[in-house]
C-alpha cells in the first residue's frame, strides 16, 4: 500500500485544523492513543487526546470467534513490554476494546522512551498472541475536533490539561458521542460526530448538580459513560469524578447548546470512574436482563439494573447535598478491584485490563457475567482436598466447578463428595 507523501500529510493536516476529515491510504499516526471504540466490524476508532483528533482505522477482515473463550493472560504487561523491547514501567495502559466478530482484544498504551510519549495499539488474543497494529498501514479518516484543551494548563503541576482532551468514546446508529474538556467557562463538553467523517459535529456544553460539592459544575469533564434507550430516548449514562452519575438525552444535543444533564445517583466521593460499558446478562433463573457496569479507581465497581436506571431517569434528579452515603438508583457493588478498563466481550464474558494485586503486573482476564469475580483469585474452604460437597450444595458445585474452567482450572472440577 502506498505511503501518503510528506506534502500530502501537511495539507491533510492543514485542512483537518479546519475541522475537515479527508480519507487518507496510510500514514496516519496519532500523537496518543487512549480511548478505542469500534464502529462496524472493521472500524476502530482511535482517540487521539494529545492531537486533539479521532482517527477512524480500517481493519483488515477479520473471521468469526470460533466459540466464547475466557481471557486468562496473567502477565500480559510482561509480555507487551517484551513484544515493544521496553521496561514494563516505561508503559501506561489506557483503554481495552473487543473486535465485535473475532473477540480479540484491542489494548491502547504509551510508551516512554527517552523523555517522548509513543502511542502504541496492542491487538491479543484468547491463547495468547500479542501483536502490534501497524496503525500506519491501515486506510483511515481523521476528524479534528475544535477547541480542545491544551497543555497550556497544568493539573497538579505536571498533568496536562490535554489528557482530558477527549475522556471517551461511545459509537451508535451512526454517530460518535465524544466527552471532552475544551476551552471556556463551560470547559464540559458532549460531541456529536456523524460517521463517516465530514466537517459537521454538534457541540453541546454540559452541566451537573453535583450532591457531594453542593453545586453546579460546568468544568469537569465527563470521566466515562456509554449511551443506551431508556424507554424509547436515547440517553447519555455519564459518570464523573467523585462520582455523580447524570443522564443525558441525546436529542438535547444541538449544536451550542447549554444542556443540564440530571443527576440520578451519588456513587462516592474520593474516586475516579474509569469505565461505563452497557451489556445484557442472564439472571439466576435464565432470563436476560440489560445492566451497566461502572469501573471505579477506589471503590467496588457498581452493577447497575438498566431497568432500575429507567425509573429513576423518572424522578426529578438529586438535588440536595450526599456528602458521605451514596444516594439516587440503587446499585449493586461487584469483586472487580483492581480492574483498569472493561469491555463487553460476548454473551458470556467482561473482558478486562487488570492489575494483578500479587504481582502487580498487567493481566488481560475475563469475568463470567453474573458471577463478577474469578475463583482463583482467592483461596476458599471449597479449596482443601477434603472438603465434601453435601447434595444441597450441588448449585455452588456445579457454579465452581464453571468458574474453575473459565479461568484454566478444568483439571481441579470437583465431583460430590470428598476428593
């Protein structure tokens, strides 16, 4: 495939700070690589903070997962920073997406190497085969979007303000929903970006009650979120620092607009959201249920019932000061410490980016919906050779005995009775 020219590429990038988006052969190669999302089977959006721009790559065709497998790659973060020849402290992990038909995992990073930051996009599979996406060779387009944050402002002395350029991704029908920190006194803003790229976005400027500060908040971004139907309105599920978490109808998102999102639920204070992912799950009798899942950096991660979410969407929204307690939609807290960044990897799996707290390396695992824990994580009284499963314990054996072959213990299966 041939490579676009230097003069090419400085006249692309002349016409993307327009706002313009040009399909390009090759060549593209984003400053960072943090947040991915995919779009058709073959597209995957590529966030690029730091550039201020999405890039859309098109993957080759990939072929259909031969069957639901659970990721078990314990040491992923060793085996990533030996593929990169780098010290596996020189890396930062970002975000995890799954190839809608292959299932394998798409992991973005950067690396450091002498003082500068490279951006790096890791594609893995369930045996373990670790690979980097040569982002350069594929056809892409590129959507610049305008008045982003820049590293003229610092947080914490040496945080850039341009990390939070773009906070996530959620693509839907056709269009990209893209939360950002800009510019301006209503630095919290939603996107709209249609796909594919033209030079039309719709630019909305966000604000929140939020029941821990006591006030309204124009400034800080949206940290995470996913967008779903709620009763017919399709509706942005947000969550942000500390941890209000605000909904958002879509329809409200005209271009300038000024839109009040609604605070349904108080999740924490002193915490950071790292991921929101939408999903559907079988509950203890076989019926399917939708959920959304929100990934904390200090606490539990919260299972939320979409049905739950659509009554309180309901209700008037919080707005009186929770400085302690959580308050709004009920919420169920989940066994996932430790876990980075989550996606929905099938009908029977969460595929995740987790800080192994033994090791402290990096492990690409999957977690059983309905379960949300791996049992080789821990060591139980169901653990010793001579414990004897009694007839009424036959649920919890069989459960186990799943939850051991999921994470590649099918040798330790357990049958009735002493072992």
């Amino acid at each position: 495939m041939k490579k676009t020219s230097a003069f090419v590429n400085k006249a692309i990038a002349a016409l993307l700070v327009g706002g313009m988006s040009l399909t390009a052969e090759a060549g593209a190669q984003p400053v960072s690589a943090t947040i991915l999302e995919f779009a058709e089977e073959n597209t995957l959006f590529v966030a690029d903070s730091d550039g201020g721009q999405i890039l859309a790559y098109t993957l080759p065709k990939a072929q259909p997962a031969a069957a639901s497998a659970s990721y078990n790659l314990e040491g992923a973060g060793t085996q990533i920073a030996k593929l990169l020849g780098v010290d596996s402290r020189s890396v930062s992990y970002h975000d995890i997406a799954i190839h809608p038909v292959s299932k394998e995992a798409y992991i973005s990073l950067s690396v450091q190497e002498n003082g500068k930051q490279k951006a790096v996009v890791i594609r893995a599979n369930q045996t373990g085969d670790f690979s980097k996406v040569d982002l350069a060779s594929l056809p892409n387009t590129a959507k610049q979007l305008t008045d982003t944050a820049t590293d003229k402002v610092t947080f914490w002395r040496d945080v850039p303000a341009s990390t939070l350029g773009i906070t996530d991704l959620d693509y839907v029908n056709g269009t990209l929903y893209v939360s950002s920190l800009s510019t301006g006194e209503f630095a919290s803003t939603l996107r709209k970006v249609p796909y594919p790229f033209d030079d039309s976005a719709m630019t909305s400027n966000i604000e929140i009650y939020h029941t821990v500060h006591n006030q309204t908040e124009t400034r800080a971004p949206i940290r995470a979120m996913t967008v779903l139907d709620l009763e017919g309105v399709e509706t942005v599920v947000a969550a942000y620092t500390c941890t209000p978490l605000v909904t958002i109808p879509t329809n409200a998102l005209t271009d300038g607009a000024h839109v009040k999102g609604k605070t349904i639920a108080e999740l924490g204070y002193g915490n950071t959201p790292l991921d929101v992912i939408h999903f559907s799950a079988y509950d203890h009798q076989q019926q399917k249920e939708d959920f959304v899942l929100v990934v904390h950096k200090e606490r539990s991660a919260d299972l939320i019932r979409v049905a739950d979410l659509v009554n309180a969407n309901k209700e008037e929204g919080l707005s009186s000061p929770e400085m302690w307690a959580k308050a709004g939609v009920a919420t169920r807290p989940v066994p996932l410490a430790g876990v980075l960044q989550a996606a929905d990897q099938d009908e029977q799996f969460i595929a995740t980016l987790k800080r192994n707290m033994t090791t402290g390396d990096i492990d690409l695992v999957s977690f059983r919906k309905g379960a949300y824990f791996r049992l080789n994580d821990f060591i139980s009284e169901y653990n010793f050779a001579d414990y004897e499963y009694i007839p009424e314990q036959e649920m919890f054996r069989n459960f186990q005995n799943l939850l051991k072959t999921d994470s590649g213990y099918s040798d330790l299966v357990r049958e009735m009775g002493p072992q």
